[in-house]
C-alpha cells in the first residue's frame, strides 16, 4: 500500500511518499521523482507515488540518483513492472 501526501509552499512542492520496497529514498529523490512524475498532468499523484513505491524494490538511493545524473531512464523490466503494478492508478 502507497501513502502520499502533497503540500505546495510558494512555487515548491514537498511530496512524502511511504516506500514499502526494500530501498526507502531520501527527500531529495522523492521530490524530484515526484515534481518530475507530475508535471505533465495533474491528477497523477497516486500513479506517481504507487510507481515511485515498486521503484523501491530494485533501484537503490544509488542507482536512482546516478540514472538521474546522466539523465538515463530504468531499465525496460523495471519501468514495465512498476507500469503494470500501478495501471489502476491512472
């Protein structure tokens, strides 16, 4: 089960979203995530944390920041797993 929360302080968002994977992310990540995650269309907070949430089980704090420097994406299995385990989201 995914938890999220949302407040906006002037132009910033500060997201909490409850990983229940084995890696739990510092805020930076979660913020980042999810502004990145939400920014196309709003109404995605749900998806955005639930797939945030499967990220947990296989990318560490790690993998996700250095994926998130060299402006990389997931591998296809895990982008495709998170994807199918939050459909219900959208």
């Amino acid at each position: 089960m995914t938890t999220v929360a949302a407040t906006a302080t002037d132009a910033t968002e500060t997201w909490s979203v409850t990983t229940h994977g084995r890696f739990h992310y510092p805020p930076v990540i979660v913020n980042n995530f999810m502004r990145s995650c939400t920014k196309t269309r709003n109404g995605r907070e749900a998806y955005c944390s639930c797939t945030l949430d499967e990220l947990s089980n296989d990318v560490s704090s790690q993998d996700f920041t250095r994926i998130g420097l060299a402006g990389g994406s997931f591998p296809p299995r895990i982008r495709r797993q998170a994807a199918v385990a939050c459909a219900d989201k959208l």
